[in-house]
C-alpha cells in the first residue's frame, strides 16, 4: 500500500509506504518535482526489482528487537518509565549495558553474545575488561545488571529461553571488614560536630542505612518507620536517650553526602593515628585534627596499598586498577555501621532468621554475609555442643 505525497512547502514527491510490521507510515524521497514523473518512479520503484523490500528491510533492521542495541534500548526505556524501578537502580542497568556495547559489534543478534565463560566471545571479553579495571564488587552488581536485561528479553520474546547466554559472578576475594568497637570509638573522638555524631550514633543502635535515616517517621502505632531498598518497610522502637539525637538529625536536615565524607574523614584521621609513619615530616599525632579531606586520602593511600601487597604477596607496581580499588575499599564507611548492627543483633539473638528479620533482608545468605560469623569460632562452639550430647 503506497501513494504519492508531497509537502505543502515542499517541491518534491513522497512515496508513503504503509509497513505492517511498524504498524506506521514511513516515506522515501523520489527527488523528483513533477507528478508524473513521481508516479512512474514509484511504479517502477514498488517493483521485484524497484529496490522498495530492500529499503522496507533496512527500516526493520533499524528497530529489530533481535539486535542487541535495540532490544538494550528498549529495556532502558521500560526501567526508567515502569515508576517501580529505583532511579538508582536504573543507573546501575545504563552502566552496565553500556559495558557490553562497547564490545557489540553493530547490528549484533542477542543470541551472538556468548557466555562469560566463551573465550573471545562478547560477554567474555566485556567481564575481562570489568575485572581489571573493577573491584569484584562492581563487577557482580554490573553482571547482575546484565542478567536483569537478558530476564527481560526473554520476557518479550526478544531471546528464546535456551539462547539466553550464561552469565558467571567473579568471586568477591575481599570483603569489607564490620566496623569494630575500639574502631568506633576511635573515630568518634576525630568528629567535632554534634549533629554528625547523633546520625553516627542513630545508625549504630538502629541499623539504619544512611540514606534511610532522613525519612524516619514516627508512626500512629509508636513505632518509628522508614522504607529502604526496594520500597521495604522496616519498622523500629527508639528508646528515649536516642530520641535526642533523632531529634537533632530532623531538625538540622544534614545532606547524607555530608555525613558519609564526614564518618570517612574520621576514620582516616583514626587509622592515620594508629600509624603515624604514614605522616608527612613535621606532623605529629596532634596535627591530625586539621586534615582535610584531600589530604588524608593521598596520606592513607600507600598505608592501604601497603597492606594489600602484604595480604597477598604483591608489589604495588604489579597492581591492576581493579586491584587498586580494592585497596582503597579497605577504609570503613557509614554502611559499616549497619554491619556492626546486625552483628551484635546475631550474638544476642543467636538466630539467623530473627536476625534477617529485624534487618529486613530479603534472604538470609545476605544476613550471613552482614553477620561476619566467624567459621573458626562457630566451629568451636559445635566442638563443645557435640562433647556435651556425648557426655550426657
């Protein structure tokens, strides 16, 4: 179905060529002024060998849900338009779809990707690149990212079922130590600012993730509530003596940015003190106090470096930029505190599952993870567990 068309403004003809599978109108220049000469173009145009299905393929191909670049498109599209899926999370899925198209070749079908796993396949090559430049970490949380698409193009009949590319997580080798006691109260001593110590102090006796700590309520039943990832509740009781520094935090309405570079700086400054080699010539434990930001990230890096080289028997010039980053991870953050929550809930509940519960995991191998049991001394106690049953 097509028919000459042309402007009111314009000089030449259009032919509009009705295309099914669009369920649109699309137009092809003739270059051509005069309608008689347009309609015999057209005649000859529409023909077996006119060049018309030559033309109506390459518009399929220019949006062909079987090509990776679209179908990424149109996932993207989708997550950033559904209102369900967190800004932030669509982020993470921009960045990592953006990962595998460097590595695409134009016009590549989904089923053409390979697996993490195909040496010199797409997916392979992309996680290489991932994990030399990447700590662990990021890398998963990318891969995931990419396993969310795959899920979703599947969905739409994109990708059939069994085409859908194997996608393996690299293993986390390091993981961030729970912040301890002597560390918290070391760090505590370096922070001037009363209102930086009530969120330090909230987030140690709630568990509250810092970006959940500004939208705390105190809701109709007593109980204070506050949505976290994914939209889930979770719902708390204050004792009194940290409703004070509760009522600090909503009264001033500090920036959660603020408060994290603030709990890093401090714990820069702790660990600067524990190892005062690290200091520049003429700086003395006192002077400590009056670093700034900058500064005490150039001073704590080689400490850092230092101290990876020796857990795993390296010189810092054989580094790679990943490994570098999981260096630097070795300083503790405000999530930190949430870690040391959640383990000091598990010793006194002594239950992995009421534990999940209280922190509003959505599965109980991430409280595992955020417990830091440790394997040597829960072997220990099943030793004096197993001698008791014995003996009775």
């Amino acid at each position: 179905m097509a028919s000459l068309k042309r402007y009111k403004n314009g000089t030449q003809f259009y032919i509009k060529v009705w295309i099914k599978e669009l369920k649109t109108s699309c137009e092809y220049p003739t270059g051509l002024s005069n309608k008689i000469q347009a309609e015999s173009f057209m005649n000859k145009w529409l023909g077996p060998r006119g060049g018309c299905q030559e033309w109506i393929d390459e518009k399929l191909n220019q949006v062909n849900p079987f090509f990776v670049h679209i179908a990424v498109k149109q996932f993207l599209d989708h997550k950033a338009g559904d209102g369900e899926t967190d800004p932030r999370t669509v982020k993470d899925y921009r960045l990592a779809t953006s990962n595998l198209l460097e590595f695409c070749a134009d016009k590549m079908s989904v089923t053409e990707l390979g697996s993490t796993e195909q040496r010199g396949a797409v997916l392979y090559e992309m996680k290489r690149h991932l994990v030399h430049n990447l700590t662990p970490v990021t890398v998963n949380i990318r891969l995931r990212s990419i396993k969310a698409c795959l899920r979703w193009m599947v969905k739409q009949n994109n990708i059939p079922l069994d085409k859908v590319p194997e996608i393996k997580m690299v293993k986390e080798k390091y993981r961030r130590e729970e912040l301890t006691e002597t560390e918290y109260d070391g760090l505590m001593a370096y922070i001037d600012d009363d209102v930086i110590r009530s969120w330090i102090r909230f987030a140690r006796f709630t568990g509250f993730r810092l970006s959940e700590i500004p939208k705390v309520y105190h809701g109709e039943d007593g109980n204070y509530h506050a949505v976290g990832k994914r939209g889930k509740k979770r719902s708390i009781i204050i004792r009194d003596w940290l409703l004070k520094d509760y009522a600090l935090i909503q009264k001033t309405g500090y920036m959660t940015q603020h408060v994290s570079k603030a709990f890093t700086l401090a714990y820069r400054k702790y660990v600067l003190a524990q190892n005062p080699q690290y200091l520049p010539n003429g700086y003395s434990i006192d002077d400590i106090m009056d670093i700034g930001s900058r500064k005490s990230y150039r001073l704590i890096k080689p400490l850092l470096i230092d101290r990876y080289c020796v857990q795993h028997g390296k010189n810092a010039d054989q580094l790679t930029p990943g490994e570098m980053r999981v260096a630097m991870r070795q300083v503790k953050t405000f999530h930190s505190l949430r870690h040391m929550y959640c383990t000091e809930v598990h010793d006194l509940t002594g239950d992995i599952e009421k534990t999940r519960v209280i922190m509003g995991h959505s599965s109980s191998s991430v409280t595992e993870r955020y417990t830091h049991i440790s394997q040597v001394g829960a072997s220990g106690e099943i030793m004096d567990q197993m001698r008791q049953r014995a003996e009775a």
